[in-house]
C-alpha cells in the first residue's frame, strides 16, 4: 500500500466510529460525498484491503504474450541491433509480418539494452585544466564580420589567448594566419605549443600521397620548433571562444566610440584595448615561470621561414610548371643531377604569386639563379 491509501484507511476509519463525519471525511480524502458512502460501504465488508483495485499487482487482459515480446526481440537482436525502435517497428511489420508499436518496442529494447533513450546517450565533455604556466599552451582563434558596422568592409580579427592566465596576448586585423603569427613571435617569442581549430589553415582535411600533410602554417611552426594541437569541438578551447564572444559584444562598440573606421587605425587601438582587458580579472598561474622562448633568429631568416613554397617536378628537359607558366631551367653542374627530382619554388610571404605580371623572361632568370643556390624561386 501506498502513504495515500493507510491516509484514507485511517479516514474511513475515524468515520466509520463516528469521530468524524462523512463530509469532512469526504473532504480529507479528496473524494465525493458519493464515493465517500461507497467506501465506507467497502471497507465495513472488506476492511482495509478493500480500497484496493482488485486487479492490482494482476497482468492486464491486454497484456501480449511473453513469447511474442522474446521473437521480437531476436528479430531484432539478430537483424535491426543498430535500428532504431521506429524503423524496426516498421522493418518487422514489413519484413516479418509481426505488427507492434512503436512505443512498445522501444520499452522492449530499452528493458533489453538494445536501446538507449537520448538522455542515456548524451555524452559530456570533461573540463581540461589550465596548463601551469604562462607560454606553454596559447589559444588562437579567427573571427570574421563587420567590425566597424557599415562604415568599412568585413574583416578578420585573429585573437591569442594564453591557456595558464587567460590573458589577451595578442588582437590583430590581418588578412592572413602568418602575418598575425609573426607579429606575435616577434613581441613576445616563441610558446611551447599553439592550440587551433581544425580550419584548413591549420590541418590538410584529406591529406593525399601527393601532399604532405602539413600546411603552410605548419611547416612555420615546425621550422621554429613549435608544437600545433588542434581541438576537437569548440568547448577545448573555450578560452578563445568565449574571448571571442564578449569582442563580438564590446569591440564594435568601442571601435565606434573611438572613431575607427580602418584595419590599421584599429591595430594600433588595440594596444590600449589589451591593457584594459588584462587588467580587469588577471589569472595567476600555477607557476610563475614563463616558457616563452628567444626568436633566436635573423630576420632575414625570419622571412625565409615564412615564405611560399610549393614543390613541382622537374622533367628531362628541365622543365617545370608553376602558376599555369612553364619555366626553363639554365644548364649547370645542378641541374645536370635535377631531372626526376622535386624543385622547391619559394617566394614573398609579401608577394603575390603574379608579380611578374607573365613576364617568362623574369621567372626563368629567377629560377636559374636560384638553381644556382639549390632552390627555384617564383
């Protein structure tokens, strides 16, 4: 018996020794006058048990057999395990000519394992721990929109988190990854590792015996000894994202305030943007040390690092194709060993690849220069 069931025996009760009558007997019970008087009736016959259904704790008329629910079961075990209870109501109706209901199976596979609700099936995403110290894991993230409203075109803003203190390391409108990487290298040195999306700037989606499988950002990063891990789902990197969240909120507002109408007018504002922001709610690391690194390189190794390359093939006749163009390569003591072999084109990070404006002339002296110090540049 239920709590609700002893409460109205002991009602029927005090009722029926005349300590309290049948309207507010009815009345505590939360029945009628009516079917107050029909349980009183019962329970003088029956006593307590009598409130009780008598078909309680019976199986219901109704009720499908339990040899038909075990056949069910292995039509499904055996042909629909990874169907879901809708489709292998219909597969069984249709394939087996066993109708059942949808929401029957389902409690049949669920009560068998075969089938687990969406909210058993929900998975959560484990919090990761700040790194301990300042330069060991550095966030970075793309946004692109309106920056400045309607008063110049959609640009993008790279941002750069430091994991261990939350701190904006750097903001930079900048038309590519490279050029905001290398400003950031340049202020504050090389960080253990960089933590990215999986944007195709970051990782090759379907790499191929025909490429490398590294992109151009990272051979840079690679060249400089600095490490590339790239998140899963936007939750491991929430540091950015929610960074990301409030300047898509404040900056707009602000660069309004300000005046600010251009990229580079903009850049330069970000200097006091930065401050502001880390001064508000700092994070103190877990350790004091900072594994920022020296560049420890020249810059006009710096702009070799950085620079365009691709690798194109070197036929017999010393030929190769770059940017629909085919280059003659000059005979000397290298490329008398060159052909059948990989010629590595380099160019500008600052250049577009039609500079030259077709002139043939131009890239073929270019190239055999370079030849001469084992790399063809375009």
């Amino acid at each position: 018996m239920s709590e609700r069931d002893f409460q109205r025996i002991e009602v029927l009760a005090q009722v029926d020794d005349g300590r309290v009558s049948v309207d507010n007997g009815a009345n505590l019970s939360g029945v009628t006058g009516r079917q107050m008087f029909r349980l009183l009736k019962t329970y003088r016959f029956w006593g307590g048990a009598g409130i009780l259904h008598m078909a309680r704790g019976k199986a219901p008329n109704n009720q499908i057999h339990a040899a038909k629910r075990h056949l069910a079961l292995a039509l499904v075990k055996e042909n629909y395990e990874d169907f879901g209870p809708t489709l292998a109501a219909e597969m069984l109706a249709e394939h087996h000519g066993f109708r059942v209901m949808r929401e029957t199976l389902r409690k049949w596979m669920h009560a068998a394992g075969i089938w687990l609700s969406g909210k058993q099936r929900r998975t959560f995403q484990q919090p990761r721990l700040r790194r301990e110290c300042s330069g060991e894991l550095i966030q970075i993230d793309g946004s692109d929109q309106r920056w400045f409203a309607d008063r110049a075109d959609p640009c993008t803003l790279l941002v750069f988190i430091d994991d261990a203190t939350s701190m904006l390391m750097e903001l930079r409108f900048v038309p590519s990854e490279i050029e905001a990487l290398e400003n950031y290298l340049l202020k504050h040195g090389r960080p253990v590792a960089f933590y990215s999306d999986k944007h195709t700037v970051f990782r090759v989606a379907k790499p191929n015996q025909h490429m490398t499988g590294m992109t151009r950002f990272g051979r840079d990063l690679a060249e400089l000894h600095i490490e590339i891990l790239r998140a899963n789902n936007s939750q491991t990197k929430g540091r950015v994202e929610r960074a990301n969240r409030t300047l898509q909120d404040r900056l707009v507002k602000e660069l309004h305030l300000a005046g600010v109408s251009s990229v580079e007018d903009g850049n330069v504002l970000f200097q006091d943007i930065i401050k502001h922001y880390n001064a508000k709610s700092p994070k103190a690391p877990a350790r004091s040390d900072n594994l920022h690194r020296a560049l420890n390189i020249a810059p006009d190794r710096l702009s070799e690092v950085f620079c365009l390359r691709d690798k194109r093939h070197v036929t017999k006749d010393l030929m190769l194709r770059y940017d629909r163009k085919r280059i003659k390569l000059e005979v000397n003591d290298l490329t008398a060993i060159s052909p059948g072999h990989m010629s590595m084109s380099t160019s500008s990070r600052k250049t577009d690849r039609r500079s030259s404006n077709g002139n043939s002339n131009y890239l073929r002296s270019a190239t055999a220069t370079a030849c001469c110090a084992g790399v063809s540049v375009v």
